[in-house]
C-alpha cells in the first residue's frame, strides 16, 4: 500500500499492530507515525537500530502489554543497516510496531511504500501552511511553487516554503516575485563563505559580510539557514556516512571536516546560541538583534 491508503486505514479506524514503512521521504513518515499515535491516542517511543540484535530487543518491548491501564505505544523503528529478508519480526497484540526503513528489504502486507505528494497534494499543502501562517498565495506565486516542488519530497516541499515565509515575514499575501526572489537569496547566501571568515579570524571581514546579509535576507532567514548548516555539521560528528546521507542532502566530508575544524563541543554551544536567538525573534521581534547576533559570532570565533 501506499501512504494515501494508509491515510484510509487511519480514518476507518482499521489500523494494524504492525507496519514496515518503505521510503525516503522521512518527513512524511514521521507524520504518519504521529497520525496512527493520535488515532489511537498511544504514546510515541523511537529507537534508531544498528543491527538486527538490537531489533530483536525491541521487538520483545513491542510484545509487552500494558499494564495498570498504561497508555498504549507506537514502537518507531529508524534502520540504519539493511535488514536480511530473514528478519523474524513479532506482531504485537496491544502496542503498535513500526519499521521505518530506506529500501524496501522486506516483504509484508502491512508494508507502506511512501511516494511523492502528487500536484493536487502539495497544492493542499502549500494552502494549508498558508493558512497556519495567517498568509495567503496569488494565484501566480501558487502556481509558479506548485511547478517548482513538482516530483519533491515532503521534507523539501516544507523546507521550501519555511524559507519562503521567512522571507516574506511581513507579508500577508506571497507574490510569484517573493518566491523567485526567496529560492535566489537562499541559494546566494552562502554559510561555507561564512564559516571560512569564521576559521580565519577576521573581524573586519566578518563584519562586512554580516552586513552584506542582514541587507538581503531576514534576520529569521539567516538564522534558519545557519540553524540547518550548524546541524548538520554536528550531525558529521556523531552519524555515520550512511545515517548521515540517509537525513540529510549534502556531502558528508565537507560537513565531518567543517565540525573537525571548530571541534563538536563548539558547534554544540553555537546550536544552543542559535536556538535561543531563534526564540527572541519569533517572542520578541527583530529589533537589536543585529548587534547581538554579532556579538555572539565574535564569540564563537574564539
């Protein structure tokens, strides 16, 4: 089956004790283990395994009931190995397990082959987000997104439009020049010439080159964009090749040498700094910011 099917069995109330999810669309995924926890009102635990004996421990968690009238769970299981065809896997009778795997390695009725959202769907999508946000698309900009995300995931579909009413932040209604003009200035903007500035230790080029930003992009915009290359760069640190490509899209030895040069525990002080400059924009506007974004890039070079 496919997700759209899935989505069926979630509103027929038909849901199943046990599903292997196919694909790499992880965004979507994760949607849909949400979607089956709130049907059932189960809790979520999540595991990421790295062989089949670690499976099996799981799997054993998965067959336990609940007791004095505990939640039910949602078992999510992210593979990071490909699992044999030979994979003994036990159905629970009250939890609910889910294998949440890349390629479809395994045969099952209850497998779930996640493909891309067809035209009509991310149109529904973007309208949705549109919403959520207090915005709204001219019929040109619907359109001209529509064809740029046609054939995309759902994580790139959503990251898209994130960039996008960021940069837009003002605005209630998105013309098809804002979103041309968004896609140009995200790719313009380049971290790695940011990160260089960064490891040379240069304060009057890196004041000029936050200048030249903050008068392009949002500050919103640069904080997301930096938010997304500073995870990455620790996620270099700490995943394999292969975890790493399977999460992410871009090259892993330029992100393993990028944390190695600003060390892990570095680039995990830089993330917590951006969270918490990520919270003062949403709560508190953008006013000052500026100087204090500086401050703490001036810090982060020491």
């Amino acid at each position: 089956m496919n997700q759209r099917e899935l989505k069926q069995q979630i509103r027929q109330g038909s849901i199943k004790n046990l599903y292997i999810f196919c694909g790499q669309d992880f965004l979507l995924k994760k949607i849909y283990v949400s979607r089956i926890a709130k049907a059932k009102n189960f809790d979520i635990e999540r595991f990421v395994l790295s062989s089949e004996e670690e499976f099996e421990e799981v799997n054993l968690k998965a067959l336990s009931s609940t007791l004095f009238n505990r939640k039910g769970m949602v078992i999510h299981c992210t593979f990071q190995f490909i699992p044999s065809k030979q994979l003994k896997i036990k159905e629970p009778k009250t939890n609910i397990l889910i294998l949440d795997l890349e390629k479809c390695s395994i045969s099952h009725k209850n497998l779930v082959k996640f493909e891309k959202p067809t035209p009509k769907e991310i149109e529904e999508f973007l309208l949705f987000k549109a919403r959520s946000e207090g915005k709204s698309f001219h019929p040109k900009a619907l359109g001209e997104l529509k064809e740029m995300l046609k054939n995309k995931e759902t994580s790139a579909i959503e990251n898209t439009v994130n960039l996008l009413f960021l940069y837009t932040q003002d605005k209630k209604t998105v013309s098809v020049e804002d979103v041309k003009e968004s896609v140009f200035e995200s790719s313009k903007f380049l971290t790695k010439d940011l990160f260089k500035i960064l490891n040379r230790g240069n304060m009057d080029e890196l004041s000029a080159k936050i200048d030249t930003i903050f008068k392009n992009i949002p500050i919103p915009l640069f904080i997301h964009i930096l938010s997304d290359s500073f995870s990455k760069m620790y996620a270099s640190c700490v995943l394999s090749e292969e975890s790493f490509g399977s999460l992410f899209k871009g090259y892993f030895s330029s992100s393993k040498k990028l944390c190695e040069s600003f060390g892990k525990e570095k680039v995990k002080k830089i993330l917590a700094d951006l969270y918490e400059i990520d919270k003062l924009t949403k709560g508190s506007g953008t006013e000052h910011l500026e100087s204090m974004i500086k401050a703490k890039i001036v810090q982060w070079m020491n």
